[in-house]
C-alpha cells in the first residue's frame, strides 16, 4: 500500500478529501490510474482524492459518527432517496483495501466540482452541473474503464467518480 501526500505524487495529482492529510492507495491500482491519465488529451487530468481509509482509526471513528449524522440530515432534505443511503454513505470497500478510490476532474487546470454540496447536492443540480462537461466526464469514466475500473451504478457516487479497480483474470 503506498500513502500518497497531497501533491503531484508518483506521476498523479493527489488531493486528500478533508479530513485525510492523504490518499492510500494500492500500487497496481495507481498503476492503473496512470495508464487512465495518459489515454486522457492534454488538459485533462485526474485528481486522486480517496483512497483506503482504515475504519479503526481515529479518522475511522469520525467518518462513522459523520455518515451517521449525514444519513440523518440526507433523509430529512430528500425522504424520497432513502433507498440510496446505502450506496452513498457506505464505505464502499474504502475499508476494505486500497483498491476503491474516489477521482476529481481537472479541467485545464480547474478542479471541476460537480457536488459543490456535497452528497447533499441535489440530483437537479448535479445534472446541470454535469451537463456542462458532459464529453470530459465520458473521456474520463471511458479511460477509467478501460483500465478495468468500474464506475458506482449510484449517479451521486458516480459524479465523485467513485471507482473500484477490478484486476482481470487470467
């Protein structure tokens, strides 16, 4: 497992999701994100922002308490997405190994922020933001598939481009 400090890092933009100070990730994962990032045109780079988090960490202990509470406001601003909670406010294998990471786009430069609130960032709002950069997002989640990344079915975790690398067998 390597541990990846905010910063350009191994040949990738590292960019911890507060409150991580960095970004664990597996070493044939990364390996695969770089091959994503050079099937991308110039302009176009991933920003890896989560990877492991151990759940018996300190850190751990604050992210449950934390999905709890948000589980908590999330039903009570959308009662009609309860069915969701699972998919978003899971680990999502974050706990399990290094091979489940959360990538951002950068956009010439510019960190493109389809979730300015977060996971409480309404479905309405995430579509027009994602409607903007609809042929970048498409580049980015084709380059990460084809590297064998699967993309969250969920459409909330899919803006955070929540990806689980995949290795193929053989």
């Amino acid at each position: 497992m390597l541990v990846l400090p905010k910063g350009e890092s191994h040949g990738i933009q590292v960019a911890p999701r507060w409150p991580s100070s960095d970004v664990a990730i597996d070493q044939e994962t990364l390996q695969k994100l770089l091959e994503a990032q050079a099937m991308l045109p110039p302009g176009i780079e991933l920003l890896l922002v989560r990877g492991y988090e151990n759940r018996s960490s300190h850190l751990g202990v604050f992210r449950t308490l934390s999905r709890w509470l948000g589980i908590k406001v999330f039903c009570a601003c959308y009662p009609g997405r309860k069915d969701e909670v699972g998919e978003i406010f899971g680990a999502n294998g974050h706990d399990v190994d290094g091979s489940h990471v959360d990538v951002s786009i950068v956009l010439q430069g510019k960190r493109l922020r389809f979730l300015p609130l977060g996971v409480f960032t309404s479905l309405t709002r995430q579509r027009a933001r994602a409607a903007q950069h609809l042929v970048v997002i498409e580049q980015v989640k084709a380059a990460l598939k084809h590297c064998g990344f699967d993309i969250h079915r969920n459409e909330t975790e899919s803006m955070q481009i929540h990806c689980d690398y995949r290795p193929q067998k053989s």
